[in-house]
C-alpha cells in the first residue's frame, strides 16, 4: 500500500499514515519498498512472512478430512485426493507446534463423525477419465470419448462439450453432443466412458446454460419433461415426511386429518416410484396417473419409515 492508500482506507492524515506504516515495519522487518507505474513508493510484507500467522482450526480440518472421506465413500475419488492434499497443505502452513496440538483432537474429531457406508455396489469410474473431463470444462475444449451403451454394451466414439457433472447413485457427465441427429445437452453415465481424448478444438459455452436449472428439472438424475407431482402422506407419516426436502420447487399442504400434501413439479417418474417404494403404504400419488399406476399397486407396509 501507498501512503495514500492507508490516508484514504483508514481516513488518516499524512502524518499518522507514515506512523501506521512505521509501526508495522517494526513488527515485520522484512516489509519491502516498492516504486509503482505512477513512481509513487508503495510497502508490502511477502506472502511468507504471514503463513505463520494462519490459524486452522481443529474444527475446520476435521471438516476437510470428513469432506475427503465422503467423496472416497461416493466414489469421487478425484475430489477426494484433492482434499486431502489440501488439508496437507494446511498442515504445512501451520507451526509445528499448532499441528502437534490440534492432532490429538481431530482424531477424536474424526472417530466422532461416523459416515454410515451406503449399502450396494458401486459402479466403477477411472480416475484418468475425471481428470480429462475436468481440464476439458475449464479450458473450454472438446473431448472425444469412447461411451459403451448399457443396453448394447456397443462402445462408440462420441464428440461432446463438457459442462459439468451430476453425481446421485450414478454418476453423469453433462456434455452437448455435437452430432447431427442430436445436438443438445446429454447425460452420460460415467462408468460407461472408456476412452476419453482431449482435442485442440474448443467450443464456446451456452451462456444461458446452468447446470443446476438443468438439474431441478428432474426427480433425480433421468431428464425428461417436468409434469406435476402431488402426494400424499398418511397422518402417521407426515411429520417425518415433512423433514424432507423431495424437490426444491415443493410445497407442503397439512390436511384436517392429519396427512400431508406435498407438490412440486419435475421430470423422472421412474426414479420417483424407486424412491416412493421406501415409503410404503404410507404414501399415495394424486398426480400423475401414470407414476400411480407404477406405484400404488406395490406398496408394502414396512415395519419402519425413512
């Protein structure tokens, strides 16, 4: 900062901006003097002189390793390489003596955040073929991918614009297929990419896409034109019901007998009957006719709620 900088942030004269700028000298002797564009003398302390001061807190590490072990269970092994490098990062900053006694309490931190394993078997995805898709997003380049078809099991090259990625029980890459009998914004199931390349060709990105728009479209993860939902809730259901967040867009309707009706509107009436069976009998689907037609004639008392 210049003198002038300090005079004007802090609302100082001249006078008590050269004391201010003094003191800190004082403190950080390693404060260097500068000469600007406009020849006027501006001081800064280096970046490495104040990693010391940084305070991490125990707290905030363990959500970091708690954050890194989520994406390994979730199959993110990617995301969660990247934060554990992150937390070592943190720790190297740190004194010596601030890691020694913050270790002892993270541990009993991180025994304290169980993270339930989700039941099943999760599909596979190469960690090389993540890495490719998100250079490919943010230098804004198109990829040739080799995608096996699950019904088929035929794998054949594609050329597509990456835009992102959504994760649920499978994981998707959101990309535009550049092909003529296409030409739109398609979910890729990443375990079926085989091969990925990255071209020297780059594509310009839609503006008026947005990735999480495009994903409230839908129940879950399958995009198909939104319709309107309603269910209903037994009375002795509802209040656990109402814990839940179904869709972004949903309202919630308490009835006279207790029951409750929740609306939002959505793609993906598959997805909702696999998520609905849970419920048992103690959901109903007003609307649409078809979503009831593939669950109320399934449902099961079960000896317990979500």
């Amino acid at each position: 900062m210049s003198l002038a900088d300090i005079e004007e942030r802090f609302g100082v004269g001249r006078r008590t901006a050269m004391r201010m700028r003094d003191a800190v000298a004082c403190v950080f002797p390693q404060v260097e003097e500068i000469a600007g564009d406009d020849r006027a003398k501006r001081w800064r302390i280096p970046k490495s002189t104040v990693n010391g001061l940084i305070d991490v807190s125990v707290e905030e590490l363990a959500a970091l390793e708690s954050a890194a072990r989520l994406m390994q269970q979730q199959n993110r092994a990617v995301e969660a390489a990247e934060l554990t490098g992150l937390v070592a990062k943190l720790k190297a900053m740190m004194r010596p003596d601030a890691v020694r006694r913050v270790e002892p309490d993270l541990d009993a931190l991180l025994e304290s955040e169980g993270l339930a394993m989700r039941p099943g078997p999760r599909p596979r995805i190469g960690t090389g073929v993540v890495t490719i898709l998100r250079e490919a997003i943010k230098s804004c380049r198109k990829v040739r991918i080799g995608y096996r078809n699950r019904k088929t099991r035929q794998t054949n090259e594609r050329i597509v614009h990456p835009y992102g990625f959504l994760h649920g029980h499978r994981h998707y890459l959101v990309a535009w297929h550049e092909h003529p009998k296409a030409e739109k914004f398609v979910l890729f199931s990443l375990p079926g990419i085989e091969t990925v390349d990255l071209l020297a060709e780059s594509f310009v990105r839609d503006p008026a896409f947005n990735l999480q728009s495009f994903a409230a479209r839908s129940f879950g993860l399958f995009q198909e034109e939104p319709f309107d939902v309603v269910w209903r809730f037994s009375p002795d259901a509802a209040d656990v019901a109402a814990d839940f967040v179904f869709h972004p867009t949903q309202t919630l309707e308490r009835q006279q007998d207790g029951s409750l009706i929740v609306r939002f509107r959505a793609g993906g009436d598959l997805e909702m009957a696999w998520h609905l069976c849970i419920w048992g009998d103690k959901v109903e689907v007003l609307e649409p006719a078809r979503l009831a037609e593939l669950v109320n004639g399934h449902r099961r008392a079960w000896p317990a709620l979500p």
